[in-house]
C-alpha cells in the first residue's frame, strides 16, 4: 500500500489521524511482464526480478504467489535450479524391486 501526500508532501490522514492509503491492484500478466523487463533491463537472474518487482510495485512477497503466470512460475524454477536454490527431486532406490 501506498500513503497519500498532499501538494506539501505532508501524509494526507483519516478521521483516526492515520495516514491514508491506496492499494493498487495489479494482474498477473502486468506483474510477468514487470518481471520479464527487469531481466533483460538489469541482466538479473528471474528470482532477483521477482524481488525487485516486489519493491518496485509494494508488493509483499509473501502475497506474489498468485501473481506468478505459469510461464514465468518455469523461468523462475530454471534460474533457481541454474543456481542450486532447488532440491532435486528424490529418486527411488533402484536396488530395491517393487512390490
């Protein structure tokens, strides 16, 4: 969320005397694309983009996952497992014969 500030950057407040604030909506195609820029603007890695566009848009990251696109939820585990951030998956045993 974002205060609101009059012509003298003084934070607008409520009845409460708590500052005002807006929240701005974004869509998960506006927030991939963010994304997607900040890659190729700033030759960043898809998981420090999600960080910086969480900064840049007030976003809490803990509320990005539902505006992570599938596309960029693949780009985002590729540069993750380029980077050993992912465990790989456990593999069976093959020493062991199924039942």
């Amino acid at each position: 969320m974002n205060t609101l500030f009059n012509d003298d950057d003084d934070p607008i407040v409520d009845s409460a005397n708590e500052p005002l604030q807006i929240v701005v909506k974004i869509s998960k195609q506006a927030f991939s694309a963010k994304v997607e820029d900040l890659v190729w603007e700033h030759d960043i890695d898809y998981v420090e983009a999600c960080a910086k566009a969480c900064e840049e848009l007030d976003v809490d990251p803990e509320d990005v996952a539902s505006l992570i696109s599938k596309e960029l939820l693949l780009n985002i585990e590729a540069s993750a497992k380029k980077k050993h951030l992912m465990r790989k998956p456990k593999q069976k045993s093959t020493s062991e014969l199924p039942v």
